[in-house]
C-alpha cells in the first residue's frame, strides 16, 4: 500500500554524506511524497551502501531489503564509484544476484575478517538487537556477519519492536532434519510457546530445506522471554538444533526509513547516537 512520506530527491549522483544532520528523532518537516514500503527498504539500503569503501570485504545480505544493497554496489562497481570489493554472499540467491551483477565474490575461508556487512531485519529492539531468518538463511547470515568489523542493518519502519518476538510473528531456528518433531517440542516446552515447522510456499505436505540442508522451526513468543543471551544458551545446549534468529549484540548501527525521514541509531559503547535525516537533505542517487 502506498502511503503519504516526507519528499526525497532522485537523481544517479554519487553518493555523498547528508547536507544536514538533525539531531534527535525529530526532523524537520517535508513536503509530503507517496513512497511504498519497497522504497523505504530502497532507501536504508543507498544509505547504508555510503559506507562501503573501495578494497573493502563486504558481507551481503539476503532478502528484499539487502537486495537493494547488492543493486547499490553493483551499480557503483559498474560506475567506477567503487573498485576493489570482495562480497561474501549470505545466501545461495544472493550469490546468484551477485555473480548476475558482476560483484567479485569470495568466501570465510579466505576472507575470515569482513570489513562491513550489510543486512536487512525482520525485527529489531530498542537495544539493536535482532531476529533474522524468516527468509531462511539465517545461519550463513549470523557466520559472515558475526565476522564482520561492523553490520549495518536496514529496515523500514515497520522492523521496529518493543522487544525481541514483539511482532508476534516468526522467530526462526535450523535444526538438522532426524527427528524434527523431536525438536519442535523441546523448544516449544522451552519457552511456553506456539511452533511449527516450516512448509515449502504452497505446499502443506513439504518441508522448506535451507541452503544448508536442515529444517527451520518458526517460535511465536506472546510475552517477552527476558535474558537474550539466556535464551540462545538455552536454544543452542538442545542436542539437533543448528543456529537460531535472535542476532544478540551483532550489530553496530540500524537505518530505519520511515514515515519522517531516516534515522540511524549507532552503538558507541554502551550508548547509542542517533541521527535523523530529512529526505530533502538527501542526495543518494535513489
């Protein structure tokens, strides 16, 4: 559905920092302009790109948000804005995205330290903490960006939540196929929660497979469950299960697009900083 947003200004320029930096979440008011929710994921996405440097290792994400990502420096690869970037893909499809736009690709093996990762949420907290994996790649995704020296998350504002599990919808968790069900009931007893295996699209007969080969177990918290950290140690000791969502303390800045403009939260310390961007004072290239 598309919805009244603040204006941002479009052209192919190269990207440059912000004419102005607002303070505070509140920024100046902006003449109205109809975005769609894929716009304001296009828009995080050229924001966070400013941070890619040539000869950098870059971590790309997966999903409709870091799709955008990958299109960005593609693009500034093809313009000669960008030269020297190695990606490490999170997933097969965005190993194929990459290979179709001509980004150089390498792997953990050869690039065990990454310079920045760029990624989309389907939740984040007011802590920056996350839960990743309901387009199922979130084992990959946790390994390369748990290498990374930073990981910028972009989202529009919809990602935004109270607390971990706070949308009420899935937080994955890959666990190896032998006895799944297995699984699905020690988690489920785990937290006092509803679970379910997750099913191909379209079919209620056939389990989604991973990259990887395993099986993913979506959990649907009503309340908060309390000590991130306490619930990943508790998920992880369970004998079958592989990785889960709940992204503790990975990221380092989130870009949220939203109805004001952008805003983008950043860990200093145990602090955050955080700057709000009105989209006319943009000039990304969207």
């Amino acid at each position: 559905m598309a919805v009244a947003y603040p204006r941002f200004l479009a052209s192919d320029a190269a990207v440059d920092p912000p004419a102005l930096m607002v303070p505070s979440a509140a920024p100046p008011p902006c003449p109205p302009v109809t975005l769609t929710q894929d716009d304001l994921k296009k828009i995080a996405a050229y924001k966070a790109v400013e941070h890619v440097r040539s000869g950098m290792v870059v971590g790309l994400g997966t999903g409709s948000t870091a799709k955008h990502a990958v299109d960005r420096i593609a693009q500034l690869l093809k313009q000669g804005k960008l030269k020297d970037i190695v990606g490490i893909p999170t997933s097969m499809k965005t190993h194929e995205q990459a290979v179709s736009l001509g980004i150089p690709l390498s792997d953990l093996d050869s690039h065990p330290v990454i310079d920045l990762a760029i990624d989309g949420a389907d939740e984040v907290d007011p802590n920056l903490n996350l839960v990743k994996g309901r387009g199922g790649s979130l084992l990959r995704e946790k390994m390369v960006e748990s290498a990374s020296k930073k990981f910028v998350v972009i989202v529009d504002e919809s990602k935004m939540v109270e607390y971990v599990g706070g949308s009420r919808l899935a937080m994955p968790v890959e666990v190896i196929p032998f006895c799944w069900n297995h699984s699905l009931k020690r988690l489920v007893d785990l937290f006092g929660c509803v679970g379910e295996l997750r099913m191909s699209v379209g079919c209620t007969d056939k389990a989604y497979v991973t990259d990887n080969g395993n099986y993913i177990i979506d959990l649907y918290f009503e309340k908060d469950i309390g000590d991130l950290n306490e619930a990943s140690d508790r998920i992880l000791r369970l004998p079958g299960i592989v990785e889960h969502g709940m992204f503790v303390g990975l990221a380092t800045s989130v870009i949220v697009a939203g109805v004001d403009g952008v805003t983008v939260k950043t860990k200093v310390g145990n602090e955050f900083e955080v700057d709000s961007f009105c989209y006319n004072d943009l000039r990304n290239g969207f």
